[in-house]
C-alpha cells in the first residue's frame, strides 16, 4: 500500500480517537470539548468514509445553539475542570453549558459539501439543519455586522486567537480586576508555542465583560471593548450566506434575506482593503485603525467569491518564502513568529479554504502548489494543530482532528500542476 494510502488510514484513525460519539473533539488534552468550527471541519472528515456520521457531528453541534440564534465556541457536553476557562467562568446562556462567543460559520459551506457527496442521505438533514444555521446567520448580521463589516467581541471569536491583527485593540483595554486564574494550554504545549499571558489577562478580562451583561448581544454589540472587523470572519460569512442560498434553492425556500446579506457583505468587504498595506486587513471599530496586517485571513477573498487578483502579488511573494503552506502571518513583517499559534505558523484548514478559493477563482497552479505544501507538511510530521511554515515542524497540539479532516478532504490528492517550490 502507498504512502498516502497509510497516512490515510491514519487520518481516519485521529477522527476515531477523537470522536466521542455525537462529537469530535480537536485533541485529547489541551481540547477535551467540542469546539464549533473544529466540529464543522470533522464532519467534512468524516464525510469522506461515513457519512451517517458528518451529520450526527453537525447535529449535535446545533443542540447547543442559543435562543438567539449562536452557536456558541466551545460545548461541554461533559463537565469537568481540566480546562480553563470551563463553563463556570463563561456562564453561557445556551441548553447546554456553553462558552458565550462564537466561531467562524463555516458550517454553511462544509455542509453543502457534504450533502453533495450524498444528496439521498443528506437531504433529510440538510432540511433539519437549513432553518439552524440561517438562524445563527440571521444572529451575525443582527449582532455582530456594523457599518458593512462583519466584527468579533472576543480575539477567540475569530478562531485566530493570538493573531497580530488583535494586538493594538487588546493594548487599549486595561484588564483590571481579572480574578486570579491558572492556564491549562500550557500544560500541555510549550509556552512559546502560545499566547502570552498579557494576551491571555485581556481574554480573561472581555470574558467577565461578557458574563457580567450575561452575554446581551445588543449590549455587547454597543459597549464590548473589543470590536475588530476580521476579514476571515468577513468572507466565511459571505460565502456562507452564498451556500446557504443554493441549499435554499434546492429545498425551494425563501432565499430574498439570504440575498440581501450577501448584498450587503459584498458591498462591506471594499471597506477591508488597507491602501496602505495594498491587501484586505482587519479594521478596528472602537479606535477606528487598521491594524496593518497581511495574514492568511488576507487571501481568504478568493474563498468568498471575489476575484481579487490584487492579494496573488501578495501570495505569491509569501509562498516563496515558504514550504509548508500558507503561514499565518507576513513573514516580511517584524511580528511574524514562525512558532507561536496564529502569528505565523502554517494551518491546515485556513490551507484548505484559501485552496478551495484558489481553485474556484481557476488560479490552478496556485490552488496545487498550496495543496502540495500541505500535503507535504501532514506527510513529513503528522496531524499537528500547526507547523512551522519554513521547517515543516509540527507545533501545538498532536493527533489533530482537523488537520485529518484537511487531509482526508482534500490534501490527500495532490492533482493538478503539483508542484513543489
Ligand atoms: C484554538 C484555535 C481555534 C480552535 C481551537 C480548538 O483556540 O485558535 O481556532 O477552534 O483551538 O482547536
């Protein structure tokens, strides 16, 4: 059997270490629950072998949806101390104990895809999960949409926690009156491979914030001292609502609300571009700057369905400098750190949307060199939560769902032009 074939095998294996029976979660240890956009990617995994399966993972996801129509970061369908912060701390609002953010919505889309693969068995589902997920889309353009640009209240929001992009709305809040608390990640992952601890009072701190207003989404929306503009958020909303609208077509519902917000997040995503960087960046809402920087988040435009051929003079100036897939951050810019979490390290799954971008744009040559360097990176040092863009080194966590959800999805094939740079 090929090479390929046992990292295959090996890929369903991590799936099945970490699947808890209704829900996968991202790794033993540092992850023990279920976490939102890390389950929508284990689903995509699953769907390659067990289709049954992907769907049960999407269904529970959305038990633990909100009244108000969130589907909250992290679940904990079982509660024990051995992480922080645990559900006490957050106190979520929702059925089941719950943090009180959200994740990127890439439900819409991985959903579609998955009932692509099977349309009979899926359309029962699809059907189930159609009014969820426009719900929680309804929550984001009612709560978390200003001024055309989709925002987060919590760097956790983006699902890029450390990301430089938070780094000068996080120094102007004062994380004064933090309780004392004791990490966890970092127990289990090397210190340099994390946020550092002023990062993590400042967490602490918009999460008290959250809790005290007992998670009110239209005071949040008003008074949260944190509310940055995230183009990965952006665009995985916006082509979220274009799946979701297809899905729609197909189940013969009304679609005219689904229109009106792709309209509207088309029309906002001209306001993300820096001139002064010439690239997409992240934009902050309470102290009114860009926070200057190029990152995977940046070439995520292709993904939404906007062929913006200004970001490939960037890709393609990264990816030079680069072996192992698209690294989180510039690494031309002072802040890149080619280890530490989401200031440079390469990840699988922000590969595989910008791949998917890539190719549906037609950049083919661009897509393959993406995917062979991910595919490269997964061959060479496993189902890591991250690597090193340069080395390939295996960073974070170990046994990663998502990083064999990626593979079984779509690294494994490597196709087209296949070229290694
Ligand atoms: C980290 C990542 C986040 C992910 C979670 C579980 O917090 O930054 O994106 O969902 O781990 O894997």
């Amino acid at each position: 059997m090929s090479l390929q074939n046992d990292i295959s095998l090996d890929a369903r294996k991590i799936l099945l270490i970490n699947d808890k029976g209704n829900y996968t979660i991202p790794t033993n240890g540092l992850y023990p629950f279920q976490w939102n956009w890390d389950s929508a990617f284990a689903a995509y995994g699953f769907a390659q072998f067990d289709i049954p399966r992907a769907w049960k993972e999407l269904e529970t996801l959305f038990s633990a949806q909100w009244i108000n129509g969130m589907v909250p970061h992290i679940i904990y369908h079982q509660v024990d101390d051995s992480y922080f912060p645990g559900p006490n701390i957050w106190k979520g609002i929702g059925p089941i104990p719950s943090s009180g953010i959200t994740q990127p919505p890439v439900v819409a889309s991985l959903m579609k895809k998955i009932w692509e693969l099977d349309t009979d068995y899926g359309n029962d589902q699809i059907r189930l999960l159609f009014p969820k997920v426009l719900k929680w889309h309804r929550w984001f353009m009612q709560w978390r949409f200003q001024e055309g640009l989709v925002f987060i209240n919590h760097p956790w929001e983006a699902g890029r926690d450390n990301a430089p992009d938070w780094d000068s709305a996080l120094a102007a809040i004062n994380p004064t009156g933090v309780a004392p608390y004791k990490r966890r990640d970092t127990e289990h992952v090397n210190p340099v491979m994390r946020p550092t601890k002023s990062d993590y009072d400042r967490y602490i701190w918009l999460v008290q914030q959250g809790r005290e207003c007992k998670w009110n989404a239209d005071w949040l929306r008003k008074n949260s001292s944190f509310k940055v503009a995230d183009p990965a958020m952006h665009f995985i909303l916006l082509r979220a609502n274009r799946d979701l609208r297809l899905i729609g077509i197909n189940l013969e519902e009304d679609i005219s609300e689904i229109d009106s917000w792709i309209a509207s997040l088309e029309k906002g995503a001209s306001k993300l571009w820096n001139t002064s960087i010439s690239s997409y960046d992240s934009f902050d809402l309470l102290n009114f700057n860009f926070a200057g920087s190029i990152s995977s988040a940046s070439f995520m435009c292709w993904y939404a369905g906007l062929y913006d051929k200004r970001m490939l003079t960037h890709y393609d100036r990264i990816m030079k400098k680069v072996k192992y897939g698209m690294p989180s951050y510039d690494p031309e810019s002072k802040r890149f750190d080619r280890k530490r979490y989401w200031r440079g390290p390469s990840w699988a799954i922000m590969n595989m949307l910008i791949g998917f971008g890539l190719e549906e744009v037609g950049e083919l040559k661009r897509a393959s060199l993406l995917k062979a360097q991910t595919n490269r990176a997964i061959s060479e040092n496993g189902f890591a939560e991250y690597f090193d863009p340069i080395d390939g080194s295996p960073a974070g966590g170990n046994t990663f769902t998502w990083t064999a959800a990626v593979w079984l999805g779509w690294a494994k094939t490597m196709g087209g032009a296949n070229g290694f740079n």
